[in-house]
C-alpha cells in the first residue's frame, strides 16, 4: 500500500503495476497516466461525446484506448466500447469489465465472462475528499470505524478509499442486477492486509455482499472488485464473493 511517486504522464501498459495490486491475475488490465497522442475513438464511439467538452473527450477516448489494450491482452479484438444504461460500458460478448479515469489516471479491465460475473474497478487522487462529502458517503458505523483506521493508518486518506470502494462495487453491482445501489445501500469494513468486505444493504439481492482489495500507490487510491462465477461457470444467479487467490 505505499504510496510511491506518479508514473511518466503518458504511460500505457498491459498488467500494469496499479490496477494488478486490486484485482485477481485472470483479469487484464491497461492503464495510462496521461492522454498519448495514439489514443483514438472509432467511428462508433464518436456520436458519445458528439459537442462534449474537450476534457470529456480526452478521458474517454484514453480509457477507451486502455480497454482496447486490455481486450488485446486477453486475446480479443478490438471493439467499440460504447455507453450503455446509466453510461455503464458495453463490453462484446463474452466479455466482463470496467473503466476509471481521474486526474492523471485512466484504466481498464476486462476477464472472460465465464469466469467472472462482474468486475468493478475505481481510482481517485489520494486525497481528502472535499468537505462535506465524507458525511454523504458514510453510513454511520462507517464513520464510527473511522477514528480506528486513521489511528491504524495516519498516512491513508480512508474517507477517499471508502469512495473509491463504493465506486468499484457499484460498477460490480450494476451489470449483475441492473439496479441502481446508493452510498447508503453498503457498508464497508476495511481490513489492514489491503481487503475490504462490503455488505449489501439491498433486498432481494443476487448477493449479499463484495469482497475486494483497495492500495494507495503512485498518488492514488484504487479499489478493485472480483464477482466470480461458482461451478459449473456460468450457473445463473450463483457468485463466487470471497476475495481470490492472487
């Protein structure tokens, strides 16, 4: 979990050292530390950010660029990865994954579908979050565990990792269930070997809960998230939630 100085800005890898510290090693991932020049859409993807703000376009083209690679990494063509309900991406068939971006940060990761359910990934400058924002977050006995993790800690900004938590397990959440899942809908244990449990606040949920791993490294704070699918792959309705072996 240390936090070491930022990559060159305008990197790009497959497996890279970031993302690979949250997430299982069946999944693959890209990421860049800037927006390089290569980075393109296809035609498809253009009509998205059709009179969008250059900054808009930057960060979605680049992560677009990283989930190209990532899909070339897992041994996939690559394809348009267009916006879908509540501008979740649509991956091709087969396909799981998930897309970041924040200052200085984009990324992608991307598994085979019969392995894994879902896949939810976050990254966030690691800072304080803003003021006020830590009370909208938290749901009471998160706040309550707080005091004992800065304690544990010092050096980890926990209100900014619980956002990027609940970001990573609702992007998990979202493709399994279709379902909208508030801050208030999970509740978060850290645990201090880099793992978190989040406990799913919902009725009538597929499941009851995530389990993951959170880092802070190169100046962010990353949260990965992992649903994998129980045996025989593919079972309908049947998730794997325990964190897997890296």
């Amino acid at each position: 979990m240390a936090d070491d100085a930022r990559p060159t800005p305008t990197t790009l890898a497959t497996r890279p050292a970031l993302l690979s510290l949250v997430l299982p090693a069946q999944v693959r991932c890209a990421e860049a530390f800037g927006d390089p020049p290569e980075a393109t859409l296809l035609p498809q993807e253009e009509p998205a950010v059709a009179g969008a703000v250059a900054k808009r376009v930057r960060e979605f083209t680049t992560v677009r660029h990283c989930a190209r690679a990532a899909l070339r990494a897992l041994g996939r063509p690559p394809a348009p990865i267009l916006p879908g309900e509540r501008s979740a991406p649509r991956w091709p068939d087969g396909v799981v994954g998930s897309m970041t971006h924040c200052d200085g940060f984009r990324g992608a990761a991307v598994a085979e579908a019969t392995v894994f359910a879902a896949i939810g990934v976050d990254a966030e400058p690691h800072g304080p979050l803003p003021d006020g924002v830590f009370d909208l977050v938290a749901l009471p006995a998160e706040r309550a565990r707080h005091g004992a993790l800065r304690a544990l800690r010092s050096d980890l900004h926990w209100d900014r990792l619980l956002f990027c938590v609940k970001e990573a397990v609702y992007k998990a959440w979202f493709p399994l269930t279709g379902r909208w899942l508030g801050f208030e809908d999970a509740d978060v244990t850290f645990h201090p070997a880099g793992t978190f449990h989040a406990r799913l606040l919902v009725r009538d949920a597929p499941l009851t809960g995530m389990r993951g791993r959170y880092a802070v490294a190169g100046g962010f704070a990353l949260a990965g998230v992992a649903v994998g699918r129980a045996a025989p792959a593919g079972a309908a309705g049947e998730y794997v939630v325990e964190r897997f072996a890296r």
